[in-house]
C-alpha cells in the first residue's frame, strides 16, 4: 500500500499544479481581444464637397461679414482637406441652417445600413451573434438611443450587452475599445461590435466666431463599424490584437476641459469652441499619455539610453548651459512599426510627427486620409489604418501605434499587433493607386479666382457679394 502511494504522490502534485497552469492559460487567452474584421464607411459621389460647391455653402451664411469671410477662406486652403470628402445630405439640400433631429438621425441609418451590413456579410456573423454593442456618437443624443437603433434595425438578441456613449470626441473609440476590452476579461468566447461615427446635420455652425467656424472647415461624414472578439478559435481569422491601451484625461483642468467645448454663441447659434489653449492642453494630454504607454511598448535597451541621455545632458547643463545640446528624445521607431495619427488637421499631423521624430512615410497615411476624407472624428483612425493596409504596409507580426485626441481633454493611445498579412480590400480600394498626392493644396485660390496679396490678405471677385 505505502509502495502504491509512493508511486502516485508525484502524481497528486502533478495533475493539480498542471490544472491550474492550464487554467491561467486559457484565461489568459479568453482575456485576449482581437479586432476580426473592419468597415470604414464611404458615402456615394453625389455627397462629395468639391470646393466650388464648399464656396456656395459659405455665401449662404449671412452672418460672415468680410473679416470672417477672409478668415474662413484663408483657412479652407490650408486645412489639408482635398475636393472628395463628403458632407450630410441637408447641406446639398441647402438646410444646413434649419437642420432637425430627424436629419441627424437620417445621417446615422445612411452610415449603419451600409457599413454594418457590409461588416456583416463579409465575417459571416449573424447580428443575433454579437454578445456586445458599444456605440459612440459624440453630438448626438437621441431616445431610444442610437445604440438601441442598431439593435432594432438587425434584430439582435435581447440580451446583448449595450454601451451607448456621448460627448467623448475624437477620442471616442479607443474608449470604445477600453469597455470591450475590459468586458472581455469577465465574459468568454465573446463576440462584440463598435460603431464609430459623428453626426454633422444638427452641427453645422452658421455663426461668425471663427473659433467655432473651423470645424466647418475640417468634419465630415465618415464612420467605421468593428467586430471584436477573445474567441481563442478566431485567432487565426483575426487581424490585429491588442497590445496595449492608455488613456489621459486632464478635465480637472480647467483650461484642457475649455479648450474644446460644444456652446452656443452670442447669436445663439451652436458650435463647438476650438480655443488658442487648445495646442497647449493637447500638448500636456499627449506627453502624459506618452510617460505612460512607452514603457510598456519600448525595449529595454531603448529606455535605457534614453534616461543615460537624459542624465548626461543633466550633468553637462550643471557645467555649461550651451554644452548641454538638444534635449533626450525616445526613438517610438524601436518598439513600433507604423503609427496611425489622429487627423484633428494639418497642423495636428504635423506636431504629432514631430515630437514622435517621424518621417514623411510615417505621417503619409494620416496626411492622405485628411486630404480625401477629411477629419471624420473617432472614426479617422481607421480610414488611417486602412490606407496602411490597401498600401500593404501591414504583415504579420508588425506593431501599430494608434493615437488621437478629444474634448474633456483626453490623449488616449493604443498598439495592436498585425496577426497575419492584409491584403488592403477597403475603403481606399479603385483609387489607392493615385496615392500619395504630392500636391496637397486646396485649389480654392485657382478655381474662384481669389488673389493671395503680399499682406496676406483676400481680394475677393465683384461677382460675389459679401455681407456688411
């Protein structure tokens, strides 16, 4: 009998230890969250906003006297936005002063019927099959909520677990992606889905307050759905994980939480508040995020040379302050293979670039996706990763660093690994090809004939009447 115990005591060890071991494993793989399969959204031809017809929705706003109209002409040619990007169907109707719920509303069935559908069709998922719905429309509250629109439009089980978020901004998906992320850690074999849009009809700005008139000059209609999954059997199928996921919120400032503010003005007239406080707020927001997520995304070696770096040049400032030399700086390029830039504007890129130190192939696909679809808010993230994919950029095994800004004010960033090699059927498919433009400039100047003097002023056409 003490022979057969002895025998089978390694055993009673053994099986346990190996049960646990396997346990954490498998949790460890159901915690996983995998992005299946994506729809960036494109609107039909007849809703692109060339800049001829950009110049008549000007003149319809009665409200510009001639040092607005300047100001809004002067920033539609350096925006970076092309002639192809698409705007709401109240414009082309010439409603944009008089827009209703229902129009915004009408925005949204546009983008959900054709991208959720497509999404769908194309994964093979049923809608009764999503466990999880997370929609973020940022300036557009309706009841039932948008989310329960979804629901009702695919017929989806009546137990789906629904997050209908507001107000986030351009931040909005990779919050989005926090929820799933974090659901996924307490519910297996999941399935979820993220809809990512922003509802221009109720927003558009008829006023003259030039720090509201500019989102006219940079939003436009766009929207992305997402099927995610921790499904271990999809991990083949899937077509990035998640690395890695930081968020920043400053709003206990009070400057960051004003710096980019949906108000009315003294008119009365609604819009969404870009103040000169913005740069710095984002500046902050961007740093913090950045302390945070470096750590976790950089090799070792890469963090150690930057705080030797920085320590010399410490050292070097104690002796003479003009020996000390340019400031450290952490080379994202050791830990990162693509980055994937909000595009807030032109002069959003550019910083981005280079406070990261990259180069003009790095910020190519965020500069490209604002030249032909312009800024779509949350959802511009994705028009930006689909261009690296229809470019076939993207193989197994690379990095891709996500980041945007929104109001409140918040950074949040994100990595995701490429699980296999993407072909780049999107979107951008029929016209990739003529990407990149070399010649981004508006042509705004050339096709209405507006003289660009020494003073850096407008001389404007007699043909066109400007309000007093």
């Amino acid at each position: 009998m003490d022979l057969i115990i002895d025998m089978f005591s390694p055993l009673l060890f053994i099986l346990p230890l190996s049960y646990l071991l396997w346990t954490f494993y498998d949790r460890r793989r159901s915690s996983c969250c995998y992005i299946l399969d994506y729809e960036c959204y494109k609107p039909g031809d007849d809703r692109k906003l060339s800049t001829k017809f950009s110049g008549e929705i000007i003149l319809r706003n009665k409200q510009l006297g001639l040092y607005e109209y300047k100001f809004l002409l002067k920033t539609i040619v350096s925006s970076g936005i092309g002639e192809e990007t698409y705007a709401p169907q109240m414009v082309f109707d010439g409603r944009e002063a008089s827009a209703t719920l229902a129009d915004g509303v009408a925005e949204m069935d546009e983008f959900f019927l054709d991208s959720i559908a497509a999404l769908l069709n194309r994964t093979a998922i049923h809608p009764a099959e999503i466990d999880l719905l997370v929609v973020n429309i940022s300036m557009l509250s309706s009841a039932p909520s948008l989310a329960a629109r979804i629901i009702n439009l695919y017929k989806m089980r009546d137990d789906v677990k629904v997050y209908n978020l507001a107000g986030m901004g351009c931040s909005a998906t990779t919050i989005a992606i926090n929820v799933v992320e974090n659901v996924f850690k307490t519910r297996r074999n999941s399935l979820a889905m993220i809809v990512t849009s922003e509802s221009l009809s109720p927003n558009w700005y008829m006023g003259n307050d030039r720090s509201k008139m500019l989102a006219n000059c940079l939003f436009r209609t766009g929207g992305c759905s997402l099927i995610l999954t921790n499904k271990p059997t999809f991990e083949n199928k899937a077509m990035f994980k998640l690395r890695t996921l930081v968020r920043t919120h400053h709003g206990a400032n009070d400057d960051a939480y004003g710096c980019c503010e949906q108000k009315e003005d003294d008119l009365g007239f609604v819009g969404v508040h870009l103040g000169k406080n913005l740069p710095k707020a984002a500046t902050r927001a961007f740093i913090d995020n950045l302390k945070e997520i470096a750590p976790k995304i950089l090799p070792v070696r890469e963090l150690i040379r930057f705080m030797a770096a920085k320590n010399l040049r410490k050292v070097r400032q104690r002796w003479s302050k003009a020996a000390a030399g340019r400031a450290a700086t952490i080379n994202f390029k050791s830990g990162v293979d693509h980055f994937c830039l909000h595009t807030g504007g032109k002069a959003v890129i550019d910083a981005i670039g280079q406070s990261l130190g990259l180069s003009e192939y790095d910020v190519e696909p965020a500069r490209m996706t604002l030249h032909r679809f312009g800024n779509t808010s949350a959802s511009s993230l994705w028009y930006v990763l689909a261009y690296m994919e229809a470019k076939k950029r993207l193989k197994k095994g690379d990095r891709v660093f996500m980041i945007s800004f929104g109001a409140g004010f918040k950074c949040n960033s994100c990595v995701w690994e490429v699980m296999r090699d993407l072909e780049g059927d999107n979107v951008w498919k029929g016209f990739i090809d003529s990407y990149p433009k070399k010649n981004l400039a508006n042509p705004f100047l050339e096709k209405f004939g507006w003289v660009h003097d020494a003073d850096d002023s407008f001389s404007i056409p007699n043909d066109y009447q400007i309000p007093d």
